[in-house]
C-alpha cells in the first residue's frame, strides 16, 4: 500500500538522521531485523579557553609609579601606627618575646618575617654615609629597603654591604644585607642554612 512506502521511507529517513555515522545497508540490515534502537550523538562542545589576566610588566608599574610614595606622605609619625602592629605581629609570631625564649628561634623566625613596619638600624656598612641611618622599613625590595627616618626623610639604602640591627622587646638582632637579596614574599618560602657570616 502507498501508505506503507511513506512511513518506510519515512523511517529511513529518521534513521539516517538519527544515527548518520552509520551506513545504509547498516541500518537497511537493522529494519529488516525489526530490532531499532535509536541512538543520540550529542554535538561536541568546543571549550572556550579562558584567558589568564596578565598583570602589569615593571616598565608599566614604573610608569604608573605604583610603588612611589607622595611627599606629603613621607612623614614618620603617619607610619608610627604601622610600627606598633608590626611589633604585635611579632609577639604572635614569636610566641611572645620572653626571657627564657631561645635566640636561634627567633631568629629563624625572623629571617622569614615581614619586615615593613620594623625600625631598623644601619651599624655597619662600606659606605659610611649609610651608618647610623634610623627609621620604619616603608618597603622592601630585592636589593634596598626603603626607610623613613625621624627626619621625615625617605631613604634607600642598599642590601648589599650593609648590616641593620632590629631591636624588640630587649631582642636584638642584626640583618646581614648581603645575604638577605630576596624579595619578602621569596625569603618567606626560603629554607635558610646556619652557617658562618663573613663580617664587613
């Protein structure tokens, strides 16, 4: 009957749009064993790549002078505040600072810590014009510390060739600039070996 031929025909059809990886005498094989099962092949979807966020190069920041601080912000008692969380820091950092508390640790301790905040002294240094510099780390680099003296005076001075002192709480301990050439976020990963410091 004509009716019968439209709904084969229409059966192929389907089938040959329902399932196009397979052949024609595949599914002419299928219809003859009146065994259909359709199947769906879902459309494969193309992942989009995200594009990582680059951040600025050091020739943009210096452009932009991110890291500059204005002159009239170079003043020493606007960065006292800062001075007293450091030491806060510290204390919690250190399990407090007692007496009985073994120097080595908190020296390990320190060696790791982050520094802005601190008041450091310059004792020594090749160059003397650098001795006796006083003031809170504003920043720390790879090679200098920037420094805000008592002075209301923003100074840079040099890692290389210069040792600080950092006193807390009767604690003293001094910074051997030459071998402190990391950036704070690399020293706080940094394993450090105790060993023998050649003096200035």
């Amino acid at each position: 009957p004509q009716g019968s031929e439209k709904a084969k025909t229409f059966v192929h059809a389907f089938l040959k749009q329902s399932m196009p990886k397979m052949k024609d005498e595949a599914i002419q094989d299928m219809l003859t064993r009146k065994a259909v099962v359709l199947e769906h092949y879902p459309k494969k979807k193309t992942k989009q790549k995200r594009k990582k966020t680059k951040g600025f190069t050091a020739k943009q920041r210096r452009e932009l002078r991110l890291f500059e601080i204005e002159p009239e912000q170079q003043r020493y008692a606007i960065f006292l505040p800062l001075h007293e969380l450091w030491k806060q820091y510290i204390r919690d950092l250190c399990h407090g600072l007692k007496p009985d508390a073994q120097p080595h640790m908190i020296q390990s301790k320190l060696l790791k810590a982050d520094l802005h905040g601190a008041i450091v002294t310059v004792t020594k240094s090749k160059c003397p014009s650098y001795v006796g510099i006083t003031g809170i780390i504003l920043q720390e680099f790879k090679h200098v510390f920037k420094i805000i003296t008592k002075e209301d005076k923003l100074k840079v001075v040099p890692k290389l060739n210069n040792v600080f002192s950092l006193e807390l709480d009767g604690f003293i301990s001094y910074i051997y600039g030459s071998k402190f050439l990391l950036r704070a976020s690399e020293r706080s990963a940094k394993k450090f070996k105790l060993k023998g410091t050649i003096d200035l």
